[in-house]
C-alpha cells in the first residue's frame, strides 16, 4: 500500500521587512553611541574646567581662610557670654605642637577676626629651637583694636631652667627686654605708664601700660606677661587714638582674662 505523503512548505517571509528592522536597530544603536559620547564629552570638558579652576578654589590664602569673624567658631565665655573665648591648642601654632609654649586663653568680642601671622614670624622654621621671640596668634577689630600673643624663649631672658617671672627680675627690667615686641618697633622707657604683678594660682603675672605714640601697633598698648615651662608669654592689646576712646574697657577685659 502506498501511502502518499506531502510536505508543507514553509511560509514564505519577505527579507526587507528584516533589512528595514536590522537598519532601525543599527540606527538607535548609532543614536545611542551619539548620546552616550556626547554625555562623555560634556563630563569630561567639566572635569578640565573643574581642574582648571581648582587652584582658584583650593589654594585660597590662608588670610581669607581665617579672616572670618571668631564668634561663628568660638563657644561664648561661660564669665560673660558678651565675649568669646579662645583656647589656644596643639593644632593652633608650631610652638604649641612642639611643647614650647604651654597652652593659654583668653576672651574678646564676637565680632574680631583671626589674622595670619607671616611664616617668618611664626617661629616655624626655628622650632623646637627658637632664639628669638615669635608671634603665636593675631586678632583683629575693626573698631576695638587687636591683640597679639607673643613668646620668647626662657634662655633669651635667663640661664635659670623652668624660671618663675620673679627670677628673671622685676616688671621693668622684663618689659626692657619684650618692649619693642609690644610696640612692633622701638621701646622707650617714659612710654611705660603703669606696672602691677597679679598672682592667679601658682601663676605671677606683670601687667603693663604703656603710650606709644610712635608705636606700629598703636598709640595705646596693653600687656601681660609670664614665664612657664621653657618660654616667656605675652598678651598684647593694642588700639589707635580714636579706637581706644570707645574700646578701653573691652582691651583691659581682654587683658585680664588673659592665662596660662
């Protein structure tokens, strides 16, 4: 018996429907590229900018970088939330890192400002080492004055280790040694108005006032002085004629907060 057989034939299916769906794929796969290139180039054209303008960015002088008023930083004065207080601290100075200086503070009003202090002054090339006084810290007011902490190595002012104040010798004869210090250039001695020694704790202090009308720190000087561990401390507050009429009682606050 013959059994017939028959084969189906398979559909038969255009090819241009295929070429016209290959060339839609090869089109949005184009597009795509032309996107995912030009998003890339966009990046990376900002990332050129970005590192252009970093330097601009990042290397802002230290000046403008601490040249912010000190009350957006500085916690209030728990004796009198009219002023703040500065604490200084191993990250705030080279002699202070180095143990040269023991830690000190003292008040002053919110609305100062930080100063830098030129490397040269800072005493950060010759640490631990220093033969010569430097400059710790700066403060500014516009309208009040400044104020400065300045240190000088116990061996410049005596040959006696850990030597108190008392044996270096008395106020004058310290203030002879650190006054061109407080008046930036020259000391006179008929400047020195006043002297007073304050004891707090087991700490001396000498006070000073002076008129220095040919000072570069101002024509009205206020200091306070005192020796621990291996360096001479002292506090400086400084103001012109017409910022020391309004501003005296805020200097000597300043002044006698002042410790070590």
């Amino acid at each position: 018996m013959v059994t017939a057989s028959a084969t189906v034939p398979s559909p038969i299916r255009s090819s241009r429907p295929r070429f016209n769906s290959i060339q839609a794929t090869h089109s949005h796969q184009q597009q795509f590229l032309y996107q995912q290139n030009h998003v890339t180039g966009t990046l990376r054209r900002e990332f050129l900018k970005g590192l252009a303008l970093s330097p601009l960015i990042l290397k802002v002088p230290l000046s403008q970088a601490r040249e912010i008023e000190v009350g957006s930083v500085l916690p209030p004065s728990p004796s009198d939330p009219s002023f703040v207080i500065f604490k200084a601290s191993a990250k705030d100075t080279p002699a202070l890192r180095a143990g040269n200086v023991q830690p000190y503070q003292f008040i002053l009003p919110p609305t100062w400002k930080q100063m830098r202090v030129a490397n040269i002054l800072s005493g950060n090339y010759c640490q631990p080492k220093c033969a010569e006084p430097w400059v710790e810290v700066k403060f500014e007011g516009e309208k009040e004055g400044k104020a400065q902490v300045v240190a000088s190595p116990l061996i410049r002012l005596t040959n006696k280790p850990n030597a108190l104040i008392e044996d270096i010798g008395n106020p004058e004869k310290l203030i002879a040694s650190l006054g061109p210090f407080v008046t930036g250039n020259t000391y006179d001695p008929d400047e020195l108005v006043e002297t007073s020694v304050e004891k707090i704790g087991d700490q001396t202090y000498y006070k000073y006032v002076l008129e220095t009308p040919f000072a570069l720190t101002g024509t009205h000087n206020l200091a306070k002085a005192t020796a621990k561990g291996n360096s001479v401390v002292l506090f400086v507050v400084s103001a012109n004629d017409k910022q020391w009429q309004s501003s005296q009682k805020t200097l000597k606050a300043m002044l006698d907060s002042f410790r070590v």
